[in-house]
C-alpha cells in the first residue's frame, strides 16, 4: 500500500526528490512520514505531513533543506532533498500511521511501512 520511489546518487550539495504512492492510506486522521536508516544506526524521523490540513514536521537535521509535500489527486507524498549531505546517506522509509501530534516522531506511531529506496550522497 506504500511505494517509495526516486533514490539514487547523488554529489554533496545536490538534490533528490523522492515519491510515496500512499494507496488507500489519505483519508484525514492519516499522517505519512519519511523515516531513514543510515549503515549502522537506528532508524529515525525525518519528516512528515498530515492529510487533513497538510501540517508538516520535521527533524531538526533536515528542516531546512527538505521539504515535505503532498498531492492529494495522486495519493503521492514527496520530499524534496536539497543541499544533500554524505550524512543523509540511507535508506528511506514511508509510512503511514495515525499519530497524535505528540508522537509524530515515533516509528512506533506508524504501522504501514514502504519497502525502502536507497539514497547515496557522495562526497
């Protein structure tokens, strides 16, 4: 029900856009969240946006490069990726879930996981 989409390589200071087809999982108590693992760590939040009313979080090491957006006709989340760092390197999850507004962050809060796309920042 969840298809991420759009990872690759990419230069330090580049960018990428990544899509989440989030079939079935739009109506207004949903949220969809980006989640990442990098080699060796746990994963963690990224971003997320609510269907109903589009509030946006994000995690503090992000928050002013990417952008976390939906389409609501195509049932699509994207996060935009901007000044990419070899930090960002991971891969990327979306999930869905029905947060309350306190636990957003947590990867607990979602139930519905995407397979996963490789992201790779070079430097």
């Amino acid at each position: 029900q969840l298809q991420a989409s759009g990872g690759g390589l990419v230069q330090t200071g580049g960018a990428l856009k990544l899509s989440c087809a989030c079939s079935g999982l739009t109506s207004g108590r949903y949220t969809t969240a980006w989640f990442r693992r990098a080699p060796g760590k746990e994963r963690e939040f990224v971003a997320a946006i609510r269907w109903s009313g589009g509030t946006t979080y994000y995690a503090d090491a992000v928050r002013d490069r990417f952008s976390i957006a939906k389409n609501n006709a195509l049932n699509t989340v994207y996060l935009q990726m901007s000044s990419l760092k070899p930090e960002d390197t991971a891969v990327y999850y979306c999930a869905a879930g029905r947060p309350i507004t306190s636990s957003t962050m947590w990867r607990s809060a979602y139930s519905s996981w995407g397979q996963g796309t490789q992201v790779t920042v070079s430097s």
